[in-house]
C-alpha cells in the first residue's frame, strides 16, 4: 500500500475544516451516527468502516455504528439513506458499483446518486490482481495478450457477479488489448476460483487479499496488479499500465450523506473522516488489507465519482452488459 493521505494534502485539509464551525451544526450530532453498508459483515468495506466508526465516535461525542443492509446489489442501502434525514445521522459508505456501477447498470433505480447524495469524502482505493490459472503459458500481460490474440474467444474469465468490478475489469481488459474473451459470472470469488484453480476458467481480477493465499500456495499465477503502482505484497509483479498504458482499475470506497445535509455539518463529518483515517492503528489494519487510503474532500470526491460513472458506463455499453 502506498499511503497518500500527506503527500494529498488531507492532514491539512482536515486541519482546516473544523475551525468556527457555524451554529448550524453545534447541535449535531444528537443522536448515534450511523454507517450504511450495501454489504454483509466481514468484507473490506465493512472492516475499515468499523474501524473508523469508535474515532469517528470519540470525536463526535456520540457512537458511530455500522449497519449492513446487503441486497439489491446495494440498492437497498444506497435507498435507506438516500430517502432519510438529511441531518448527516446516516452515512452511506458505498463502493465504485454502488455510486457509479449502478446507475447505469440499472437506469431507472429509485436513487440518483448524484441528485440525492451529498459526497463526503472518497475514502479508500483498492487494486485488483489479474491471476490466471498455472497451465496457461504465459508469464507476464504482454504474453497473456499475445495468447488471447491467438485465441479469440476461448479462454474464459471468471467473475465474483455480473456487472460487479471484477466482470469490468475483464471487459476493460478486452477492449484496452483488443482481445475476445468470455466471461463466466459466479456467485461470488471463492466459486470463481475454485474454477479458475480448476482450469474450467483461465484467468480473473480480485482484491489482492482474496486472491494472496491462492498466489502464495502456487494455485494461481499473478500477471499483473491494476492500481498506480505495484503492490507491496507482490513487489515483483508489474502493473498493468507498464503494459498496457492507461489501464488501471481500483475499486473505491466513498462515503456520502443525504442531499440537503447543512454544508457545515458535512465539513464536520469529512474532518471526521480524515481524523480516522490518520489514526495509526487505521493506517496499519487498512494497509494489511491492500487498501490505499485518500480522504479526499467532497469537491474532489464529487468529480472523482462524476469522472468514474461516465468511464465505466462505457465499458457497460460497449460490452453489453445488463443487470440480469
């Protein structure tokens, strides 16, 4: 993990923002604060947030608590917020398929991200791992390629889901190397690797602390890592930018309250956030999971999710892909 939050600026953006708070937030919060996760308890998303939330909490002066409401591919907690107070009690800490998958895999779902949300700060970034199975002869992405090429449409991908980063990563990959290969969606990464181990597929994208133990015990490979630069944990695998350029993939994490939420209540909550985020112990857990930590404010986050839906609604058009 590269930990960005100085070389950002956060430290003193955080610094800044608590000062002179208007009487308009001294009231708040007067009540626990809450933490929505479209997901179950135990992946990245919910641990960091937990934490987050007892130093968020300290500082507050009231508890920060998470609450998983998975379903819907996230819809039903990205709704639960997005439909209550704006009085920055609810906190919706969201993913890039939440706050920018979404929105075009589903057009007429009942939240529009950008209309009824108020960004707080993109929080986190995490890169995948392209693997592939150990009989595929190949030793880096440049040879993977030049395979696929020689091979249009027979070697498979696997997927934790339909329409979930990993299943983009692939079809990115397939037009960013003008290659053709097929995607196999499952319920879930350990499925997909299962297969992948197998060889029913030849090669996936995950997060790198699901895919390490299977690199470590030699049952899959490591071509390439797809964030900004190469991983601590796999110091010898390049990124895949080195070959083909332009081609990154993280998947984010980013954490937004209800439209309407009082500007000075929304800079408390940031400077929560960047104060969490600089608590050594954070910093420690959050690297052990691959995660690079951002903070960034919400101007910045609020162009930063702009930028992303508009680039991975191209990549849904252009392969096709649907919601079912």
């Amino acid at each position: 993990m590269t930990y960005r939050m100085s070389r950002r600026g956060l430290l003193g953006a955080g610094l800044a923002l608590p000062l002179a708070a208007p009487a308009l937030a001294q009231g708040f919060p007067n009540r626990p604060v809450r933490i929505v996760i479209g997901f179950p308890p135990g992946g990245g998303i919910d641990i960091l947030a937990r934490l987050m939330a007892p130093h968020m909490g300290a500082k507050l002066g009231q508890p920060v608590v998470v609450e998983n409401r998975p379903g819907a591919n996230g819809l039903v907690a990205t709704q639960a917020v997005a439909q209550g107070e704006a009085d920055g009690h609810a906190i919706f800490f969201g993913t890039t398929g939440n706050l920018a998958v979404n929105p075009v895999l589903y057009p007429n779902m009942p939240v529009d991200v950008l209309r009824d949300f108020a960004p707080l700060s993109h929080v986190a970034s995490l890169a995948f791992v392209l693997v592939v199975n150990p009989e595929v002869p190949a030793r880096s992405l440049a040879e993977f390629i030049a395979l696929a090429k020689a091979q249009p449409g027979r070697l498979n991908f696997a997927s934790s889901g339909n329409g979930g980063l990993p299943h983009l990563s692939g079809e990115l990959l397939n037009s960013a190397a003008g290659i053709q290969t097929i995607h196999v969606p499952y319920r879930g990464s350990a499925p997909a690797f299962t297969d992948v181990i197998a060889g029913q597929c030849q090669f996936m994208f995950d997060a790198l602390a699901i895919a390490q133990p299977h690199i470590a015990s030699g049952r899959v490979r490591a071509l390439a890592a797809t964030g900004p630069t190469r991983l601590a944990a796999l110091p010898d695998v390049p990124v895949a930018k080195e070959t083909l350029p332009g081609f990154e993939v993280t998947n984010w994490y980013g954490m937004s309250v209800r439209a309407g939420t009082p500007p000075a209540i929304v800079n408390r909550l940031h400077a929560e956030v960047v104060a969490a985020l600089a608590v050594p112990e954070v910093a420690e857990r959050a690297a052990g999971l691959g995660l690079d930590l951002v903070g960034s404010g919400p101007d910045a986050f609020a162009t930063f999710q702009r930028a992303e839906i508009e680039r991975w609604g191209g990549v849904v058009r252009r392969a096709n892909i649907t919601a079912s």
